[in-house]
C-alpha cells in the first residue's frame, strides 16, 4: 500500500470498462494472494495498525481503494454513498494517517 502515490488507476484506450462492484460486508479483514515478502510485511502490520485507529467508514474506503484497488466512483457505488462522501472520507482518513505512519518512520510528514 503507497499513500503517497494514490490508488492504482486503471488505463484504457477510450471510455473506462464499467465493472460491477463487490458486495462489502467485511472490508478490513483480506487475503493476499501476493507472495510472500518480509521487508513488506514489516511495514504493512504497522499500517493496518494505523488505519484500525480511524472511524470504521475511513476504514473502509482506505480498505477498498488501496487494497482491493476500487475507484473512487466504483466505491461510491459498492456502499451507496455519494462520490463527494467517497473523497472526503478518504482525504480524511489519509490526513490522520500520515502523522501516524510519520511517527513510527514509514513516511515523512511532507510526503503526499
């Protein structure tokens, strides 16, 4: 997960593919089908540390857009909010979280 740089987007030649968003019941919790990778694993306890201390809504749309690499648009539909919701939670969310992760030397404070 890199919260300096934002969600992965999705390219494409012309209008974006619409894809039908996944029922959220419990978003925090995921399996990673990734490999195995230690210096990772090192810094992502810490930041799922972290973002369990943010309101469970942040959680989710943190959740949804850095792990499970959801759009913001495609978020808003997959917990029926509204898109404006959507940015808010997440820019608050990532607000509160960088002078966590500063604090415990994942990222400087300025980064973003």
């Amino acid at each position: 997960m890199d919260l300096r740089r934002g969600p992965k987007r999705r390219l494409g030649s012309g209008r974006a593919k619409e894809r039908t968003p996944t029922p959220v019941d419990n978003p925090i919790v995921s399996i990673s089908s990734e490999p195995w990778n230690e210096e990772s694993s090192w810094q992502q306890w810490p930041v799922a540390t972290a973002v369990q201390n943010l309101p469970v809504e942040q959680q989710r749309i943190i959740h949804l857009a850095y792990v499970l690499q959801f759009t913001q648009s495609e978020i808003a539909k997959a917990l029926n909010i509204p898109l404006g919701t959507v940015k808010t939670r997440l820019y608050q969310g990532l607000r509160t979280l960088r002078p966590m992760l500063a604090e415990i030397g994942i990222m400087g404070v300025g980064d973003g």
